[in-house]
C-alpha cells in the first residue's frame, strides 16, 4: 500500500484540519459512485485510520465525542449495555413544520399514530452500531458509505448519548448539536432518542454522498 500522506494527498505536516478536508477530498473522487472503486475507497480510509492512529500514539484521545460514559464498555472493549432507542424520522418533521428543537417532539410524535417506520422503538444491543441495530430489525435506513466519511447515516440525538469513535466528518457545532454517525455510532445510555434521516437538514446536505450500493461495488471490483 501506498505511503498514507500520498494516498491522501497531503503533506506529513498537515494539521487536523488540512487533513480533514483531505480525507473528504479523497473520499470523494473514490467513491464508487463518484467514478471511483471500492478498492480505491477502502484504501483511503484505511490511509487515513493509519494517520489518526499513529497521531493518536503521541496524543491524548480524543476520538470519542464528549459525553461518552467510558464505564459503559466492558473489558473486551464492547459496551455491555442493552440501550432502548426510541426513533423518529425527519421527513415527519419536515411535513408536519415539526421543530426538532421542540421539547414535545416525542410526545407528539407518539400521538400521531405514525407508521411503524417513521416512529417506534428498538433495542440496541452490545456489538451493534446503531444502523446495523435497525437494520437487524428491519428498518431501513439511509446510509452511504459505511464508514463515518459521509452525513447520509447522520441521527440528531434529543436525549441520551451516543459515543462515534471515528467522527471526522461532522464540524464540532454540528457535533455539539447532537448530529451523530449511525454507521460508526452506538448508544452508551440505557435509552435514547433520535430522529434519523437528518441527511437533507442544512449543513448536512453538503456531506452527502449518493445512496452507496458498497456490497456491489465490491463484488464487481
Ligand atoms: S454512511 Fe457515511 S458516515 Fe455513515
């Protein structure tokens, strides 16, 4: 494999910042559905994970988001917590000119007989990301690239937290107003409320990516 700085384009000096527009420059021209190949995609973020890693060597951690409850996780490293997720689609907000500031957002939302893939619950167990939990219970739910390089998986949490150990793509405002990766992200308190399909909310648009078809792309690879 190439040098990580080559693969992505940037100089071993690089700040996090210049790294981060780097990391997001590459995803783009790889992605497969950017004309680019699986292959290519993989190789840029394991370029980049071998870059925070060895950064992180020399640094504090700081790769959890804050709010994250280290006592949650068990020695093996996986949380041993079973979390109750209470899920709210956007699409519902954005109709009705719903607020996702609005305190009563799930209480309304409980009251409005809703479909069961726009509002409900399911449990999250230990080992799972929150997409693959709702996955697992057969929702589906937006996501592109798998991998935490794009916003298409993004949650807003309203209550609880979820830690995302490999977040770089979301900005730190957006971070702080409880935007989170499903794909990477799991829930470290017992319950947890989310609206999800945030993808087309403003700032969250320019992250996005085109619905990621990866299982194909890599057995035609
Ligand atoms: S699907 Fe791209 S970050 Fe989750």
């Amino acid at each position: 494999m190439d040098a990580p700085y080559d693969v992505l384009g940037v100089d071993p000096g690089a700040d996090e910042a210049e790294l981060d527009r780097a990391y997001r420059r590459r995803v783009m021209e790889t992605h497969p559905d950017q004309g680019g190949s699986a292959r290519a995609f993989q190789q840029v973020k394991a370029a980049y994970e071998a870059i925070l890693d060895d950064r992180d060597d020399s640094a504090p951690d700081d790769r959890v988001d804050s709010g994250t409850d280290p006592g949650t996780e068990a020695s093996d490293g996986h949380r041993d917590v079973v979390s109750r997720v209470e899920y709210l689609d956007y699409e519902v907000i954005d109709d009705r000119g719903w607020s996702i500031d609005d305190d009563d957002l799930f209480s309304k939302a409980s009251a409005a007989d809703l479909a069961p893939t726009a509002y409900g619950e399911f449990l999250v167990n230990p080992g799972e990301t929150l997409l693959e939990a709702a996955e697992n219970r057969g929702f589906a739910w937006p996501y592109a690239c798998r991998g935490g390089a794009c916003a298409n998986c993004a949650v807003a949490v309203v209550e609880g937290e979820m830690a995302t150990p490999v977040d770089h793509v979301l900005s730190t405002e957006m971070v702080d107003r409880g935007i989170r990766l499903s794909c990477i992200g799991a829930p470290t308190t017992e319950t947890l409320r989310v609206v999800y399909n945030v993808k087309g909310m403003p700032d969250l648009d320019e992250l996005k990516l085109p619905p990621y078809r990866f299982e194909r792309s890599r057995s035609d690879d």
